[in-house]
C-alpha cells in the first residue's frame, strides 16, 4: 500500500508541473509568457527576452545578440531556415521543429528528449533537469 502511495505521489508531480516549479526567474517568466500568456517584461536576460517578444507579440527577433538563437527565432517566427546557426544541437533541434529531421542527432540528452517531446516523438518524463521537464510537461499542455 505504501508502494502503490509513493507511485501516486511520484506521478503527480510530474502531472501538476509547470512553469510554476521552474527555479530560474528567466525560465520561469519565459514560460509562463508562452503557455499562460504572461508578458516577458520580467526578464532580466536580454536575448531571452527579446525571443520572448518575438515569440509571443511579433516582435523582430534582430535585437537578440547571440548570433545562433537569432538565427533560431528567426526560423521559428518568420520562417528562416536553420543551415545558419553553428550550434549542432540547436542547429538539428530547429530542423526538428520545423518538420525537416529528426531530433536523433542532438548529442545532449535532455535537449534531445526536449526536441522529442516538442515533436510528438518523446516523453518529458526522461528530461533530467527538473527546470528543463517542467517547462517541457507545460508546453505539452
């Protein structure tokens, strides 16, 4: 009995995660904004910010400095290809997302489960980081 318990207990962590139990500010305000509609005007970091408007008010991604996650909002928002970004996991992630590939070539474990999840191929449940499930298990809703 105390077995079947702690299984329930387990599980429904996993069930009621959300953006709520992500310890990082930035994260946190980032996913609140894109599955509760929240604003990102509480994001300290100035490049998830700025993919935090272009995600959510069709603002342009050119302000973000980092040259692979502007190139990745741009694919993600107005539809620009991935072949740009250096990063190989971030690079095989967006030609995921955009239908092109699989996430199979992503060498980073949860980065790779967050990509098969985001597809419809995965699980959040394997994604070892509990920020990186929690945003993960409140996207998927």
């Amino acid at each position: 009995m105390k077995l079947v318990l702690a299984m329930l207990l387990m599980l429904s962590g996993y069930a009621f995660a959300g953006c709520g139990n992500i310890a990082d500010h930035d994260q946190r305000a980032y996913c609140n904004a894109k599955t509760n509609g929240g604003g990102c005007g509480t994001i300290d970091n100035h490049d998830l910010r700025a993919t935090c408007n272009a995600e959510t008010s069709n603002s342009s991604c050119g302000t973000i400095d980092d040259h692979d996650q502007r190139a990745y909002c741009n694919a993600k928002t107005n539809g620009g290809g991935c072949g740009t970004i250096d990063n190989h996991d971030l690079r095989a992630a967006c030609n995921a997302e955009l239908g092109n590939s699989s996430c199979g070539t992503i060498d980073n474990h949860d980065q790779r489960a967050l990509c098969q999840a985001k597809t419809g191929t995965g699980s959040c449940g394997v994604i070892d980081s509990a920020d990186l499930r929690n945003e993960c298990e409140a996207l998927k809703r």
